[in-house]
C-alpha cells in the first residue's frame, strides 16, 4: 500500500512513468486520468488504438488530453511510457 502512495504523490510530477501493461481501467480509477475506454484492455492498447501503430521507443506523441513519450518497448510491445497531461487551452 505504501507504493500506492509513492506513485500518487509522483503524479503530481509534470512526468509520471507507467508500465504499457497497467490496465486503463486501473490508471482511471487509480489516478482520475479519464482515458477513453474501448475495445482495448491496457495503456500500450490505448496509444497502438490510438496510432494504429506500435511506435518505437523515443517517439513523442500527444494523443487525447496526454502528451506521451514511448521510453521503452520493441516491435510487438510497448513496456514503459512517459504520460503528462496537457495544459488545458
């Protein structure tokens, strides 16, 4: 429980890094990020929906209301990512 708290409070962060496995379900309920829920189950679902694409590491992207950096992955996954919620205009 004590994790739970670290990545809470890390949120607040302009950068939080996030695992392309977590559930988008979980990252909504978790840290009120309100993605977009559809036929895909994780965050690397969402950004592949999103791109209709697997982007390679290093890849910026703004996708939604997020501005997101792909920091890990390979030709059939995305393991780690960088999500920053835009401004608002």
């Amino acid at each position: 429980m004590m994790w739970m708290n670290w990545w809470r409070k890390r949120f607040r962060k302009p950068n939080t890094f996030f695992s392309g496995r977590l559930e988008v379900e979980y990252l909504n309920r978790e840290y009120n990020l309100d993605i977009p829920e559809s036929e895909y189950t994780t965050l690397s679902g969402y950004i592949i929906s999103g791109l209709e694409d697997i982007p390679e590491p290093g890849t910026n992207l703004d996708l939604d209301k997020f501005h997101i950096k792909i920091l890990r992955g390979s030709d059939t996954r995305i393991e780690l990512v960088s999500l920053k919620i835009k401004a608002e205009e």
